[in-house]
C-alpha cells in the first residue's frame, strides 16, 4: 500500500509525470467520475513503480493487490461523506483525498495515500481539510476538448524547456516539480500560484438544452460501441479497431468543442 502513496508522490514532483497524472486533477469537481477521469499515457510510466514487486510479490497477490487499491481509490472521490471518526488516522479517506485534488496553496503536494494516510503523516505530506478546497488544476484549462485535455501538458513542458539555454536545464524542465524555475528549488516556487479567494466557480460554458440532450445521446452512442469493441476487441481485425477507436476519439473530441462552443 505504500508502494501507492510514493508512485502518487513521484507523479506530482516529476513534471514528465505528472504530465500524465494532471488529467485525473484537472476536473473542477469532486464525485466519482473524477474517478473515472484518467490518463491515456499513464500506463507507459506506472509500471515501473511496480516494478521491484516483482522481485517479491507472486504475480497472483500483486493482481488481487491492484485491483482492491483500484476499488478502494474509487469510492474516495466524494463530497458526501465528511468525517470517518477514528478510520480518519489511518485509513486514506474522502476528507484527506479532497485536500489531495484541490488548488489552494495548503492542498499542493499533501496527501500522496492511495489507502493508508500514516505514510504522510510519517513522511510530513499531510494535510488536514481547512478551508474550502477548490478543485482543479492551479491553472484551470479551461475546455472539454479531451486530446488537448489529454496532452496540452505535454506541449507546455516542451515550450518551456526551449526557454532555457543550458541544457540542463532543459532536462530539468522534466525531471524536477511542474513549478519549478533555474535558481528554485526542485519543487519550484508556489508563491506564485493563482491566489485562492474561495469564490472560484468551474468552468461551465453556456449552451442549449437541444445541444445538451444531442451531446448525452451521442456519448450513449459512444459508450456503446466502446462496449462493443472491448468486449470483441480478440475478433477484431486490427484495421477495425484502429478504425474504431479513432472513430471514438473524433467523436469525443468533436462533443468537446460542442460543449465549449468553439
């Protein structure tokens, strides 16, 4: 279970990471889709964190073990359950994980549990709930656009390493914290982070009803065919589910631009 609590840590302090990570963060609310809300290119990186397991754990464990710290971690994306009594010192819960998503400047870098929260209070990244958490990214997006949702962190990385003439630096851009600068420490510099008033309000573009209900019958659409090529994926000839998968993608990205009325 600590295993869970570092990779989490890793994938906020090195900027390469947590460039996969910050789609799962850069929801504005906090309820069990933001659950849901993943990274495609998490899975090339994560693998490595289990890596050393595989020295000492049977592969049989390691999958129940997964799988439970993947339940668990679900039903902690909610607002509806405040206080856990005891459960609270020792168990990651919905209270300690609100803090783990929010924006305000006591929020960023706490709470890395993934089940247990005795890991931060060991290491010192632990936070209580305080003041009001605003959810999201310390720089909101600002879209639903999935593909620029998916990788715009990406691009950011690489224009900000072009700033930097030494090339270590350039390195740097990646390998230390999302805030950091030449001269900061590897973390980087919070201070500058967008100030908190606790008025933030989520992005919420205006459009119609018809839109709206033509958006929820498409994804219903998507949904199901995603259903379909998952559930036939091992009878599908590749170029089908190349096809098929692309066919979601666009669709996605187009109910995306729909949504922000771009």
């Amino acid at each position: 279970m600590h295993s869970q609590g570092s990779r989490s840590a890793w994938k906020a302090e090195v900027s390469v990471l947590w460039a996969a990570h910050q789609v799962h963060h850069s929801s504005e609310y906090y309820n069990l889709t933001t659950a849901l809300r993943q990274s495609l290119t998490q899975q090339f990186t994560s693998w490595i964190f289990y890596l050393p397991m595989a020295l000492v754990v049977p592969p049989s464990i390691f999958a129940v073990h997964i799988q439970l710290n993947l339940l668990y971690q679900f039903w902690i994306h909610t607002e509806l359950i405040n206080d856990l009594g005891p459960l609270e010192w020792i168990f990651n819960t919905p209270k300690h994980h609100r803090v783990h998503h929010g924006r305000n400047l006591y929020c960023i870098d706490k709470n890395y549990g993934g089940v247990l929260i005795v890991w931060d209070r060991l290491f010192g990244t632990f936070a209580p709930e305080s003041d009001k958490v605003i959810y999201g990214l310390v720089y909101p997006i600002n879209t639903f656009e999935i593909l620029y949702v998916q990788l715009h962190y990406y691009f950011y990385l690489w224009r900000k390493s072009k700033t930097f003439k030494k090339i270590s630096n350039k390195l740097l851009t990646f390998l230390n914290g999302p805030s950091w600068r030449p001269g900061k420490p590897r973390l980087g510099d919070h201070s500058k982070n967008p100030k908190i008033t606790g008025k933030e309000v989520p992005y919420n573009p205006s459009w119609s009803l018809p839109l709206q209900v033509y958006v929820v019958l498409h994804f219903l659409l998507v949904l199901r065919t995603y259903h379909d090529v998952f559930e036939n994926k091992t009878m599908l000839s590749q170029l089908t589910i190349v096809g098929m998968t692309s066919y979601i993608l666009l669709t996605l990205t187009s109910l995306g631009f729909i949504i922000d009325q771009s």
